[in-house]
C-alpha cells in the first residue's frame, strides 16, 4: 500500500471527530462529568494523532 495524502488527512480529520465523538459518548455515560472545551480539544488532538499514526502502521506492515 502506498502512502496517500488524501487518505492521511482524512485519518486526521477523522480522528479527530472521533475524539468529540468519545467525549460525548463518556458524558453520556457519567453524567457527573464536566464536559470542557480543553477536555474537548484535548480528545480531539488525540484522536487526530493516533488514527494517521495507525494508517501510517498499516502502510508499513504491507
């Protein structure tokens, strides 16, 4: 497989919403917890790192 920018954005832009995703499935989970914009942000970044990283794993592997 060979490396595609477009493929790799998308993983970012992916993660990303991934990230908000989780962090609305956890405030739905524990209603207790306080849901901010760095909390946000911060799962967000996270998720916008590791899914590319785990779409350049892949292009490795193969």
């Amino acid at each position: 497989m060979e490396f595609d920018i477009t493929t790799f954005f998308k993983a970012i832009l992916g993660g990303a919403g991934a990230g908000y995703a989780f962090t609305g499935g956890i405030s739905l989970a524990l209603p207790e917890l306080i849901v901010t914009d760095r909390l946000l942000l911060s799962m967000a970044a996270i998720g916008a790192v590791l899914l590319p990283l785990l779409y350049l794993k892949s292009i490795r592997r193969k």
